[in-house]
C-alpha cells in the first residue's frame, strides 16, 4: 500500500485530519496488524450517544460541559456493575447424584428432571438476600387452620436458576435477536443503551418508541422492522391469548361428555402470556415437534427431559385450546396434546397452573399428618369392613374419608358407601381397551386400580374421563395414582362430582394446600335434596361445611385438644 505525500500534491489538495490518520496505516499495520480498534466507525458509534443527549435535552447553554458531565455518569453506572445481588447465591455445593439418595428423595425429585451435570445439593443456600439452612423451619404456606410449617432436608439448585435478575435490557435484546438476528453486538448495546436513555423502563413503554429514536443506528428498512416488534410482540401475543373471559361459565358440550367449566379457581397462570422468547408460530412448531416425537417413540418418550421442556414452552398453548368455548372434548385435546395425558405431563402441567406440585404435596402431607387423620376417622367410624381395611395408607384414608362423609351427611344410614364414585378396584391384570370393553365408565374422573389376585398387591392404575381411558401409569403406588386424577380436575377445568365432592374438597385443603378465597370446585346454584327429592338453592360457601368441620376437628386431634 503507498500514499502520494509530495509536496506538490498537498499543495492541490490540503489533508484534512482523518487523511493524515491514513497516511500512518501502512506502518501501524505492519507492527499491530489490522487496526479493528481504530476504524472509524467505533467513533461515529461513540458519537451516537451524544448525538442523542443533545437531541433530548433541548438546552445549548454550555453544551459541551453538560455533555461531559452526562457521559462521565454514564461511564459511572456502567463501571458499578449490577445493583442488585444475584436472586440465588451458593457458596459451597457437590454434585447431585439421585441415586446417592434413598427412595423418598428419588421420589420427590424425580419429576423435576435434575441430574449430576445440572444440579447441586447443598446445606445452605442464599435466595433474594434470605439465608436458608437444613433443619431450619419455614412457613411453606397457610388455610383455614393456620400456617403450615416445613423442615428443610437439602437445598437442590438447578444451576440456571443461580442466576442475575432479568432487567428491562434483557427483554430488549430478546425482541431484537427475534426480529434482527444477525445484528451485531454492539449495535445492539447501542440501540439497548439509546432506549433506557430515552426513558424505556418496561416493555410496555417500548410501543411509544419512534423511528427517529432509532436513526443513527439502523439502516430504514430495519428501523420498520424493530418498531413493528416493539408494537406488536407482547401486545399481539395478548390479543390472540386472551381474547376469552376467564369468568365461570358453562360451556355446550355433545352427548357423553362433560359439562367443563371454564374457571381460574385455584390457578396461579390461568391462561399465561407465551414465554418472552417465543411467538405464536414457534409455541405452535413446538407443539408439532411434540407430536412428531410422539409418532416415533410413543408414550416412551414423556420421560425425555426434551419433551418435558417443550412441554413447559407450550404450556400457554395448551390453556389455550383447553379454555375454548366451546370446551373441546378430551378425544380432540388428546390428539393435540398426547403427552399431556401422560403422569408426567399431567403433573407438570399443574404444577405450572397452580404453582404447587401435587405429588410432592400429597406425600409431604399423608408423611406429616396422614397418620393423623386415619386415627381420627377410625374413631368416628365402627364400621368393620372400613377398620380392617388393609393396604396403602394414602388409599386408607380416601376409604375412610368416603365413609365418614357418607355417615355425617345421613345419620340413618349405616351401609358403606361405594368407593367407586372416585375409585374402581379391578382385580384383573387388563388393558385400557379390555377396561372400557367390560366397564361402564362415568364421564366424571375416575382412577382405576388393577391389583393381583390377592385382592391386595397393586398393579398398575389408569385414569378415565368421559367414559374412557385416557392415562395409564406404571407406577405401584396408590398415591401417584391420586395425584394424577385429582390433578385432571385444575387441567381440564372439571367440576367434583357431587357424589365425592367432599372428600376431594378434603383433599383439596388438607392434603394439596389450594384454599382460594373464593369460588369452590363443587356445582352452584339450585340443586336435587336428597332428603325431599325437591331443587333447592344450595348456599354459596367457599368450603362445605361438613369438611369444614372436619378439617377442624382433625387438626384438633393433631394437638391433642378432643
């Protein structure tokens, strides 16, 4: 490379500063190499930022100083890093190995798909500036007899969740990689930087932005493409997700299916907005991609840690297919969605629905307080088939529950009531097809128990809703079994059935935890008395008051007061 320097030439035609920097590249190259730090550019994006400073102040008195002063405190809080600590501190921790563990902890992970390469276990562990330590004592939640105190074991942190709090640029720059992928860095910053400085503090605030904010930084056609992101990415989404109310109300349904209401009774995310990363089209390719697997690998595959992570991407389309009005059947949403009727996909859904996972929820309760209660019932109850009762402590106390409900609500009947209206005891080994071959199955839920010959060892359990399976579990334990169907009430937006409504009210408040301040999972409204066969208005109550009763005098017992 040479440059004409005579004298001659200048002369004709005088060098201007940035035509003097020239004249030195042939040199600076050979000992630096290529000068990507100095090209010009960088410095015209460095001008930017003034650039928008003057634009926005309005005030030319002593520009320079003011200009100064305003980029030295940029330079500050840049300099400061993070205001805030990271929402999850660990200090010390080891490798998660589950089978390390004994069969309880197993259990009570093994829905939640942590693995040695993504998972640490620790004695402490720090959370929004609050220190937890094992054997400390938290308050894990409330109802209508108290709060509800737990025992810390273990802390088990997933490792993406020790991360920093997400801020207004992160959201920002989700929206650009979205709609200008191949954007540089830099660029980015720059457009991420111009906007706070504008004043951007919420996504929301991104919908006032104009083309003229954007102008030294982005070519038109790109300007066009951002400002239309800006305004329809969240706001769009919310449209199309939520163009329903979310009061109660009764939806048509054909002949052999369930009138489903469609309500937010106990729901934490009712119907959510789809995750800030994805739109319409990519929650529904990933819903394609789940059936897609499912033809492959079939049932097999729910236990696939990719399923379930899609399975969680697309959580906010399944609300929404499963509040339509009118309410699809279950046939129609088991094609959609055939891993949503799996045990796996039937917990993780209502975990993400209610913020509660109904497993862990169900065990934690029948260790700390299951004992309890079946002491309580059996001295209500003298009926001898229920006191012989034998088997799994959990379905125990379902019987008993059933018994007692049935007792207390009709003094003068003394027969036992048929657990069939929650649960069939088949002692057969069956399949899903011989089941609805040789039952007449309800439109209600119903779990129904397969057991050996014995009458006694159980087998496996499946789930039916509106006269036919729709879920089978491997597991031999009554208990996932129980989560599984309650679970399918929250899912589907299924009313109890009044035969069995309180005992899974019971369930509900004991057992679960989900005690909302208002509405109840139970019919409303004008209703057949079973006393004089006549419609009567049935009080508006947030919980019966037959299990109200009993929660009270259960707990009474816990604390020895009767």
């Amino acid at each position: 490379m040479s440059i004409c320097t005579s004298e001659s030439r200048l002369s004709d035609h005088p060098l201007k500063p940035k035509h003097h920097y020239l004249n030195h590249y042939p040199e600076l190259i050979v000992q630096f190499g290529p000068l990507i730090h100095l090209w010009t550019l960088r410095f015209e994006s460095k001008d930017t930022y003034f650039k928008q400073c003057a634009r926005r102040l309005h005030n030319f008195k002593n520009l320079c100083g003011t200009l100064a002063e305003r980029h030295q405190l940029f330079q500050s809080f840049l300099s400061a890093g993070t205001l805030f600590p990271p929402s999850v501190v660990v200090e010390k921790g080891t490798e998660f190995i589950v089978g390390d563990y004994n069969d309880k902890i197993r259990q009570s992970v093994a829905h939640l798909n942590f693995d040695h390469l993504n998972t640490l276990i620790s004695h402490d562990v720090t959370v929004k500036g609050t220190t937890y330590k094992s054997n400390m004592f938290v308050v894990v939640g409330h109802n209508d007899d108290g709060l509800v105190v737990g025992k810390i074991k273990k802390a088990v942190i997933h490792k993406n969740s020790a991360v920093f709090m997400s801020s207004i640029g992160d959201e920002i720059k989700v929206i650009i990689l979205k709609t200008l992928p191949n954007l540089s860095e830099d660029t980015q910053k720059q457009i991420i930087t111009a906007l706070e400085i504008s004043g951007v503090e919420s996504t929301e605030d991104l919908k006032y932005v104009q083309q003229d904010d954007l102008r030294d930084l982005l070519p038109v056609i790109q300007q066009r493409k951002l400002l239309k992101a800006f305004k329809m990415g969240k706001y769009y989404q919310y449209s199309v997700f939520l163009s329903r109310t979310l009061k109660r109300h009764q939806t048509s349904r054909r002949s052999g299916q369930l009138q489903r209401p469609t309500d937010s009774y106990g729901c934490t995310q009712f119907q959510p907005d789809p995750p800030p990363e994805e739109t319409n089209e990519t929650v529904e390719q990933k819903r394609q991609q789940l059936v897609n697997i499912y033809r492959q690998e079939g049932i097999q595959g729910s236990e696939r840690a990719e399923v379930i992570n899609l399975m969680k991407t697309t959580f906010c389309l399944q609300r929404n297919h499963i509040n339509q009005t009118p309410a699809p059947s279950i046939e129609d949403l088991k094609i959609q969605w055939p891993y949503l009727f799996t045990p796996r996909g039937l917990y993780c859904h209502f975990e993400l629905l209610t913020d509660i996972s109904v497993l862990r929820a169900l065990e934690l309760s029948i260790e700390e307080c299951g004992q309890g209660i079946e002491k309580y019932l059996r001295t209500k109850l003298k009926n001898k088939d229920v006191q012989s009762e034998d088997g799994e402590l959990t379905l125990c106390i379902i019987q008993l529950l059933m018994q007692y409900f049935f007792v207390y609500n009709d003094c003068t009947c003394n027969s036992i009531l048929n657990l069939d209206t929650v649960v069939h005891v088949l002692q057969m080994s069956a399949t899903a097809a011989d089941v609805e071959r040789t039952l007449t199955l309800p439109t209600s839920p119903r779990l129904i128990l397969l057991v050996a010959g014995d009458g006694v060892t159980l087998g496996h359990w499946m789930i039916s809703i509106e006269s036919q399976v729709i879920c089978e579990g491997i597991q031999k334990t009554f208990i996932t079994g129980l989560a599984a169907v309650f679970a399918t009430y929250y899912v589907f937006n299924l009313q109890y059935q009044e035969e069995a409504a309180r005992t899974l009210e019971f369930v509900q408040s004991r057992l679960i935890g989900i005690n909302p301040e208002r509405g109840r999972k139970t019919s409303q409204g004008k209703v057949v008395s079973k006393k004089t066969g006549k419609l009567v208005h049935k009080k508006a109550t947030t919980v019966n008051p037959h299990v109200a009763t009993l929660l009270k005098n259960v707990m009474d017992f816990e604390w020895g007061f009767i």
